[in-house]
C-alpha cells in the first residue's frame, strides 16, 4: 500500500485550512497587481 497520496492529501487539506484567513487577502492583492484582462 503506497501512503504518498494519503500524506499528499493531508498537506495540502492542512495547508489550506492554515492560510484560510489568509485566501480573501492575497486574491485582493493579486487583482490590484495586475491590469484587467478584457473579456473577448
């Protein structure tokens, strides 16, 4: 039985529920860092 998926798993669900607070901010800041992409 191979556990790499399972711990795979378990750090990246860990690791966002660490930075949940954090999700809201950072897209903030990565919209106003770029200019507007127009919808074509």
């Amino acid at each position: 039985m191979n556990l790499q998926p399972y711990i795979n798993e378990y750090t990246d669900r860990f690791s966002r529920h660490k930075m949940k607070e954090g999700i809201f901010k950072n897209l903030m800041k990565r919209m106003m860092a770029n200019p507007p992409y127009p919808y074509k």
